[in-house]
C-alpha cells in the first residue's frame, strides 16, 4: 500500500499543538500525560508498518516548536498551517485543556476540520476541547473519570457515558483517560485496515487483546487485589492454598457466599 493522508494528535495545551494516516495529533505547550500522544502514535506506526503503508503521523500546534510534557520529554510540533491533508485528528487531555478549550485559533482548526468530514478524536480531557467546539452538542462521549463531574456541569447538552473506555458516535470519536487512547486507537485500525492487522498492533505493543469501547474505565482486576477490598481476605486464603484445587464451591464457601452468587 502507498502512503496515507495524516493522522493528528492534539492535546488540551497543545490543542494549541496537533497529530494526524493523514493522522495528525495536536499538542498543548504542554502535555502532561505523554502517553496520551505517544500511545496512539505508537499505534498508529506500528498498523501502518503492518499494512505497507508509509505512516504519515504529524504533530501540531499553534506554536510550532517543543511541547513538554509533565515527564519533562518533549515533542517537536510543527505549525497548524503545515497540517497537509488529514484523515484523523486526535486531541489529546491534561491539565491545560481549559487554556486549549478557550483558544479561537484551535477551535477554529478543529471546527474546521469537522465541516470537512474529518474523522475528530479525543483522548482524556481533550475531550473538553471537542465539547467547546460544539461536535459533541446531543453527541454521546466520555472522558477520564476524573473529570466527569466538572464535564456534566459544564456541558450538559453532552450525552456522557462516564464508565466508558471509548465512544464512537458518528465520526465523532472520545476515549477515557491515558491507556484508553490506545484501545480508540487500535479500533480505528481495525475500521482503517481490518481486524487482523488491528490484532497484530495490538499483539506487538504486548496488549492481552483489544479492549472493546464498553467496557468499564475502572479495572475489576484491581479492586479485588485491594487488601482492604470485598474480596481481599478470600484472596489472602486463596494465596495460601494454591497446592489445593480451589474450585467454585469451595471459594464461594470461604467468601460467605453461595456459589450461585459468588
């Protein structure tokens, strides 16, 4: 396959900053979580090589430059009016996306974008800067669970469905927080190229499989790992009868439950 139009990656300070198969990912002056913008880059190159396509994922802001992240690693971005032709645009969250929210020039951008039929994204709480620009007005979407509470205040005239890992509404895209742009990303892969090449990115970033956009932001896994946790005292006997089978019964048994609902 030749090359692909740009894939875009924004995030809230660097939504003043932008990436783009013409992916394109916008930046602020300043990302806080980096694997915001690298999580679906990574994905994004990695589907590319996969397919034999050249991959063609920019970096943008409204000051061209480098973008610092919380870590203190920098991207280099380049121009908005160097964004070239863009399939995809992502915007990527943090700390500075009330400032990127409340920037003309990037709404202007983004809006744009989205006249044009562009495929928007958002990753985190870049999802406020699609909500300022009104794509997400009588749109589902979700963002980090952090910011849940302030969002539903601010944008009440957005469906959120705070519990996802990402949302499609359209051509209208948002994700939750961090690792969350990876899974969106990876299910635009699959929609650009197939689910087998989708599988591939996701066996070669080392991901156990593709998680689907309705599952919960919040991890079972963990809860139960808490100590103090519903199940931390069943989990602390557990450990200390793995030479025994340990079958339903006998855990529904110490949990105090029957096995019909443990």
């Amino acid at each position: 396959m030749g090359a692909v139009p740009y894939k875009y990656i924004l995030t809230p300070e660097q939504l003043r900053n932008a990436l783009t198969r013409g992916w394109r990912i916008t930046l602020r002056v300043r990302i806080d979580q980096l694997l915001d913008a690298a999580g679906p880059i990574s994905a994004f190159e990695i589907a590319a090589r996969f397919a034999d396509a050249a991959p063609s994922i920019r970096v943008l802001a409204v000051t061209p430059g480098p973008v610092r992240s919380s870590s203190g690693v920098e991207m280099v971005a380049r121009g908005l009016n160097a964004s070239g032709p863009i399939t995809t645009l992502i915007v990527a969250g943090g700390e500075g996306v009330r400032q990127a929210a409340a920037c003309a020039k990037t709404l202007k951008f983004v809006r744009t974008l989205a006249k044009r039929g562009v495929r928007i994204a958002s990753v985190c709480s870049g999802a406020y800067v699609l909500a300022e620009a009104g794509l997400l007005d009588g749109r589902r979407a979700t963002t980090h669970w952090q910011r849940t509470r302030h969002f539903l205040k601010t944008y009440p005239q957005v469906k959120l469905e705070p519990d996802r890992i990402f949302v499609r509404d359209g051509d209208v895209w948002t994700s939750a927080g961090i690792s969350a742009g990876i899974d969106l990303s990876l299910a635009m892969i699959a929609e650009d190229y197939g689910d087998e090449i989708a599988q591939q990115t996701a066996r070669q970033l080392v991901l156990y499989h593709r998680r689907s956009g309705g599952q919960s932001q919040f991890s079972s896994l963990l809860e139960l790992k808490a100590p103090n946790g519903r199940f931390g005292a069943l989990l602390a006997w557990a450990r200390e009868h793995l030479d025994a089978p340990l079958t339903v019964e006998d855990l529904a048994e110490q949990a105090g439950m029957s096995s019909r609902h443990f």
